[in-house]
C-alpha cells in the first residue's frame, strides 16, 4: 500500500485516509491510483461503508501543482488527459459504489479536494473547515465534477459566484445552504463520521446502495423513468433478506440483524 494513504479495516466497513499531510493531502497520480484501488479492495472485500478522511490539518487540496508546473515541462501539461484518467475515474467509481461513502472534511478542501467530497454520499465538516473552489485563481474550471455538483446542489447563481470568485465557503454556511450533510464542532467530528460508518454499515445496504442509484438516478431521469426505477429498485428489495428481517424485527418489537443481503 502506498504511503500516501492509510486504511484501516473495521469489518464492516473501511476507513481512507489520505495521507499527505505536509502538501495538505494535494493529489499526486501516485495517491490516485492508491485511493481508487482502497475503494475498489472495499468493494470486492464486501465492505458495506467506507469513510474518508485526511491527515493532519486539512482534508486536500485538490492537485499537487508542482506535477503539473509548465516551466517543467517540455509543453503545456495536457489537464483533459488527467480529468480522464484520474479525477473521472475516481468520482464514477465512488457514485457506482452500492454503498454508502461519507467523507469527514477535516479542515480545508480546495480544488479538486472540495469536489472530491461532493462526490460522496454523507459529507460531514469540522466547523473550522472551509470549501474553496480555487480553480478561477490558476485559470482553470471545477472538474471532479464540481461543475456538476454545485449548480444541482446550489443553483447556478451560488455556484458561479463560488467558482469564478474562490471565495471560502466555511462550513457552517455550506450545511446552512444545502451543500454538505453536516458542519459538526472539530473535536467530534470523526467520533460522529466513525459512528455513521458504523451504523450505516450494520444497516440494511442493499436497501442503502439502491437508495443511493435512485437518488442519483434522478438527475437526468423524468418522473415516469424515475417511477419506473423505483419500482425495479422495490421489487429488489422486497425479495431481500434485509427486508424480511426488518418486518420481523419490527412486529417482534426487537433489534433488526442485518446482512446487506
């Protein structure tokens, strides 16, 4: 495993880390590859949650610029090729998960880093964090899906206003606007996002991962594609065990024993 995150397996469900923490936890293609292939050992080790987090005092900030400085180049860095490659890559992988993914932002995201966290399920923040779209500030857009994000979250007028400005957007006015899930007083932050890992994970993740497609299923379906997706998704989960268990569990007056199956 690379040194550029850490993991640690609870059973369950897994905890990332990426680790960075002297360059505030910014992308090198090294930490891509490491943090696609954590998430895909998640998902084939039958993980049933996965928290992300950073080390240290911020949570990322987006990409490490020194990889991609032109006056070290031979050309101009060719930037589509690296959304391509390694930022799409990554946000589809973390929306197809059939899981949820809860990202516990630590302290600053920027760039791709802020984007990166929008593209998981659950965001928690510390208070003291803030939300840069910092991509105006070097002559660039929000990738990672920023541009997509922030309009379907905010409305154009907040996103262009936090795009071509950068301005930080703490955490408190991004729960307060509906951008994130939760901005939570630093010293609790991870006690909270570990016990949402942990009671999402012990949940009933079938139901869990195909209430998380249908959600995003939603963007570019109509109502009656939309009603006919849920329709699927029930039939799915009115066959399951989780289903049958929660019933039971309910009528019996007990704890439900769940199995994400």
């Amino acid at each position: 495993m690379s040194e550029t995150l850490l993991v640690e397996d609870h059973g369950t469900w897994v905890e990332i880390t990426l680790n960075r923490p002297d360059r505030l936890n910014s992308f090198t293609e090294e930490m891509h590859h490491a943090l696609r292939a954590a998430l895909e050992a998640a998902r084939d080790g039958g993980a049933r949650a996965v928290l992300l987090t950073g080390a240290g005092r911020g949570f990322c900030a987006g990409q490490d610029l020194g990889d991609r400085d032109p006056r070290e180049m031979d050309g101009p860095p060719d930037l589509g090729h690296t959304v391509r490659t390694l930022y799409a890559p990554l946000v589809n992988l973390i929306r197809s998960l059939n899981f949820p993914v809860i990202c516990a932002v630590n302290g600053v995201a920027a760039g791709a880093g802020a984007n990166l966290a929008l593209a998981c399920d659950v965001v928690l923040a510390a208070e003291s964090a803030k939300f840069i779209q910092s991509f105006s500030k070097v002559g660039l857009i929000p990738d990672t899906g920023g541009s997509w994000h922030l309009p379907r979250l905010l409305g154009e007028a907040r996103a262009k206003g936090l795009a071509l400005t950068a301005e930080p957007l703490p955490a408190k006015k991004a729960e307060d606007w509906g951008l994130i899930w939760k901005a939570l007083p630093d010293e609790g932050l991870m006690t909270e996002a570990r016990a949402m890992a942990e009671k999402l994970a012990n949940g009933p993740t079938l139901g869990l991962g195909l209430t998380k497609q249908t959600i995003q299923a939603a963007a570019v379906n109509t109502l009656a594609e939309q009603l006919e997706v849920e329709a699927g998704a029930m039939k799915t989960c009115g066959e399951s065990a989780d289903y049958a268990e929660g019933v039971a569990s309910f009528l019996e007056k007990r704890a439900p024993a769940f199995k994400g199956k």
